[in-house]
C-alpha cells in the first residue's frame, strides 16, 4: 500500500476569502427525462458490431451512444434552434 502524506494544518489567517455561490444543480435536476419515441431501424451489421464493440470498451449500451449520435447532430443541424 502507498504511504501518503500527512496534511498539516496551522491557526494562522487564510487571508481574502470569497464565498462561492452554490453552481450544482440539486439532484432531481440531474435525472434527465428526454420524451423518446421507440422505433425501428434497419443498420448494417457493420455499424451495430462497431457500436457494441465501442460501448463494451466504454462500459456503456450500444444503443444509447447511437441516440447519443443522432442527437448530436439533430442539435447541430436543426435550424430551428439557431433561428
């Protein structure tokens, strides 16, 4: 086991202190609930072996980094939000 090192401390000033506002969103605010529509797609096998092998190295599902994709570049090229 690594040996680490021991923090000391003193009771002398800090100095200027600037209190930070709190920036974190509260918990229930990081659950996102996007509405989604189940549908289906035919992709070639190629595209799903290249995803699944990506998101076994990822730890992740296959499927959620291709929404994560098409959602990219729906944002990206939707001209309705750059209006």
């Amino acid at each position: 086991m690594k040996k680490t090192k021991n923090s000391k401390y003193s009771d002398e000033p800090l100095g200027k202190i600037k209190v930070v506002k709190d920036f974190l969103p509260p918990p229930e605010k990081l659950v996102l609930k996007d509405e989604t529509v189940k549908i289906t797609i035919s992709l070639t096998k190629s595209t799903i072996d290249f995803f699944k092998q990506e998101a076994k190295r990822h730890h992740t599902q296959y499927q959620k980094m291709i929404r994560t994709l098409l959602d990219g570049y729906t944002a990206h090229y939707d001209i309705r939000e750059s209006a």
